[in-house]
C-alpha cells in the first residue's frame, strides 16, 4: 500500500475522531445551560415591569403577603422556553451525531 493513501487515512481518522471529541466537548458544554435554563424557568424568573415592582416581587418571595396564586406562578412562556431550549440541544447534538452539516 502507498504510504500517501496511509498517511491520507490516518489523518481522516484523526480529523473524524476529533470531529467526535469536539461533539462530546460541545454537549458536555452546554448542558449547564439547560440546566440554568430550566431552573430560571421553574423559579418563574420573568420580567415583570418596571424596577419599582422590586418591593412587591421580593414580599411574594418572601411570602410577607398573601397574594393570589395566579401572581406568584411562573409565566406559561417560562415553561415553553425551558421546552424549546432543551429541545433544541437533544435535536442539535442528535444532527450532530448523524453527521448532517458535518465535515
């Protein structure tokens, strides 16, 4: 066998094999942020107005006041970003196992 076709498989290996360790680094790297995701989604961490509301936001924290629970539940939208978000991730590194838009 030639040694350019040798050498030629050689560094196809290497460059599928660190194709592989780049997908595995990059979902081991971005797991955190569904994590974080999900759990500012589950905290119900949402915009809620105007800085003013702090006082209001930070004694249903703190449950100083009893306020309806409709006020106190995270915004239905919260959920639907944590679903996209981790969605999102399980699709893109499943298309990057496949190998679609690889090398």
């Amino acid at each position: 066998m030639d040694s350019n076709l040798q050498l030629r498989d050689f560094y196809v290996g290497a460059c599928v094999l660190a194709w592989w360790v780049g997908v595995v680094l990059v979902f081991i790297a971005t797991w955190p942020l569904l994590g974080l995701v999900g759990a500012l989604a589950s905290a119900g961490l949402h915009l809620r107005g105007s800085p003013v509301d702090f006082d209001v936001n930070y004694k249903v924290l703190t449950t100083e006041v009893h306020t309806p629970r409709w006020e106190t539940d995270p915004h239905p939208f919260t959920y639907f970003l944590a679903w996209a978000t981790g969605t999102g991730l399980w699709v893109g590194m499943l298309l990057a196992i496949l190998g679609v838009g690889g090398p």
